[in-house]
C-alpha cells in the first residue's frame, strides 16, 4: 500500500467514525426517560442538534444496543422527514412535541430505504431506539418524554 493510500483510508476511517459507526465527535450521553403505562422506561442518548449530527443521525453505524438512542433536536416545533439511507440497523423513530408527548411512532424502519417517513404533524424532535423497542416496551403516543428538552408545563 502507497503511502497516499494508507493516509487515504485513515482518513476515511476518522471520517467515518469508529468500528461501530459512531461519530468521532459524538456528544456525551444524556440520560432520557419515557413514562408508559407500564412503567417508566430509562435510555442513555445521544444529541443531535448540529447540522451535522442532524443530518448524518445514526447513519454508517452497525449496532445499537437497547436501552440507547439518538435524540435529534430541531430547535422548535416543525414538519420534520426522516429516512433510513445509509442506515445498516432497524429504528423506531418516536415524533415528539414540544411538551415532550410522543406525537406518532414509525416501528421498524427499514433500512437503506429512501422512503420519506413524515412526523405527520409539528414535532420537536424525534428518538431514534432499536427496531422493535416501542413493541417491547409498549411505548405509544401519548407517552411523556422526560428530558430538559421538553417543556412540560
């Protein structure tokens, strides 16, 4: 391998993030909770709220263990479009307002797919968990998000 080369391949390894995928300048864990009907359910995330993070969300990455997500904040309540391109895992992705209630949920994305998934109303941000979380853990709209985030008067 050529000098350039290997220079080449390291710097889309850094670029890429690390062998899980992850960012390199991925934001410190928050602790998030979801109050159900069946109890309170207790998530460390990730934040998206850069033009970066909030583009690239989990793409690339190969794994995300339960109990983990990525919260993407976008600044205000909006119509917001989310898809799966360049996403190797399945996602539930849960449309939350303003007052941290759970708007809609899309259950197992599927990934790679460029379809258009709709938060169908203003939304504040969205979750993103393992494919088949919101069915586990019978998590539904109407459930209350508990983060700074949300306002929750």
């Amino acid at each position: 391998m050529s000098r350039w080369t290997a220079v080449l391949a390291l710097s889309l390894v850094v670029l890429a993030g690390n062998e899980n995928g992850a960012p390199r300048d991925a934001t410190e864990r928050q602790k998030l909770q979801i109050v159900t009907q069946a109890g309170v359910r207790t998530f460390s995330v990730e934040l998206a709220a850069t033009p970066e993070t909030l583009s690239r969300g989990l793409m690339f990455r190969r794994k995300l263990p339960a109990g983990q997500g990525m919260l993407f904040d976008f600044g205000s309540e909006q119509e917001v479009a989310m898809w799966m391109k360049n996403t190797f895992i399945r996602l539930d992705m849960l449309f939350i307002r303003t007052d941290g209630r759970i708007h809609r949920i899309e259950a197992n994305t599927e990934p790679h797919s460029e379809r258009v998934i709709s938060s169908d109303g203003p939304v504040r941000a969205v979750l993103e968990v393992p494919g088949g979380t919101t069915k586990k853990l019978r998590i539904a709209p109407g459930d209350q998000i508990v983060h700074p985030m949300f306002d929750r008067r």
